[in-house]
C-alpha cells in the first residue's frame, strides 16, 4: 500500500506514548502512516487518531480506550489482546488484522469495514453499531450479544462456539460460514438462509430457535439422525 498524499510515512519505528504524542504535535491535525512501527503495550488511551493507517505495526496489547480513530485503516496488524474501550473506530477499515482477544466493548464500528481478521475470543458487547459489515472473518468463542446481522450476507464468518445471544440474523444469508456450537438462546433467524452454515452440535432443543430458517436436507438429517431416525 503506498502512502496517502499528504501523509507523513514512519517506518519501522519503536513507538510509545510520548513519541505518539510528539508526531501529533508537529503536524496537528495530518495524519500518519505507521508502517512496521512496533507499538507493544503503547498506552494511547483517548489520542486523536483520526485518518491514520497502521500497516504490518505491532500492537498486542496496546491500550486504545476511548481513541478517537475515525477514518483510520489497519492492515496486516498483529493485536492480540489490543484493548479499544469505547473507542470510536467509525468509517475504518480492519484488513487482514489478528485481534484475538481485543476487548472493543462499546466501541463505534458504525460503517467500519472488516476482511480477512481474526477476532476468536474478542469481546464486542455493547458495540455502537447497527451492523457489522464483513466478509472472512474469525469470531470463535468471540461474545457479540445483541448485533444486528439481518438481511447481510455472511460470507466466511467463523462463528464457532459464540456467544450470540438476542443477535438478529433474519433474513441473512450464510456462505461458507460456521455456526458450530455456537450459543444461540434468543438469537432470531427468521427467514435466514442457513443451508450455506455449518450447524454441528444443534440439537433438538436449539432447532426450535431456528424457526422460520432455511436449512437444507442434510443438515434436517444430521438433526433428526439425533433422534435416531434416518432421512431417506
């Protein structure tokens, strides 16, 4: 990716709080374009961060509570375990990212745009959102109660032993996509396509959830073969 015109481009810098705060300070108001910037544990907690991008940039960790990140891109980033509170990530873009186990309770990801991440294991409670938009994304064990996934296509989603409590998946559709084990006590699927959707380990129990879903014959036989009955 080359750099934005305009942008100031740092390279393969070690980065902490004092020297984020230094670059802001020269250029207010500019954005930057980190590029192989280590920013491990970076404590940036409520910077403004508008429009920046952070390529290939190390930031397990790093604490972005309450940052104000709207605009901003991050591509190729290791965060595993990156904290992002309350953090306004409005209009971003997250691409080919590892955010397994980042803690984004609360934050904004209204039009924010995620491909190719991994997020098993983070905690999106409470996102300010009315959607998620995206496409290959890894959300195993992740908790994500209450979103909104209706008439979205879900194409590679990963949501293998989620918690997706009182989610709204009406009228989605699955492609590639796995809802193994996930749980699902109040979640809404009416009208979803699920033929495109792994459903290993529903039982009985959960299919009554599922009313009003599309599935197709075989995973109807997976279901009742349960029972110890056989579709022929």
């Amino acid at each position: 990716m080359t750099a934005v015109a305009d942008m100031r481009q740092i390279e393969g810098q070690e980065l902490d709080r004092a020297a984020l705060d230094a670059l802001i300070a020269a250029a207010p108001g500019v954005p930057a374009h980190l590029i192989d910037c280590d920013l491990t544990a970076a404590e940036m907690g409520g910077m403004a961060l508008e429009g920046w991008v952070f390529e290939r940039c190390a930031l397990r960790g790093a604490r972005l509570d309450g940052a104000r990140l709207s605009g901003a891109r991050f591509q190729s980033c290791r965060a595993g375990g990156l904290s992002a509170v309350g953090a306004d990530l409005s209009r971003g873009r997250i691409l080919g990212c590892d955010l397994s186990n980042a803690v984004l309770r609360r934050a904004d990801l209204a039009d924010c745009r995620i491909e190719r991440t991994k997020l098993s294991g983070a905690d999106l409670t409470d996102l300010r959102t009315l959607e998620l938009d995206m496409e290959e994304v890894v959300l195993a064990y992740a908790r994500l109660p209450g979103l909104s996934f209706r008439r979205l296509r879900l194409i590679r989603i990963d949501l293998s032993e989620a918690d997706i409590r009182k989610c709204d998946f009406r009228e989605a559709v699955f492609v590639d996509s796995s809802l193994r084990n996930a749980f699902r006590e109040g979640a809404r699927f009416d009208g979803a396509d699920l033929r495109g959707a792994d459903l290993s380990g529903l039982t009985l129990a959960d299919a009554r959830g599922l009313r009003g879903a599309i599935i197709a014959r075989e995973q109807a036989a997976d279901l009742l073969g349960e029972l110890g009955l056989r579709v022929i």
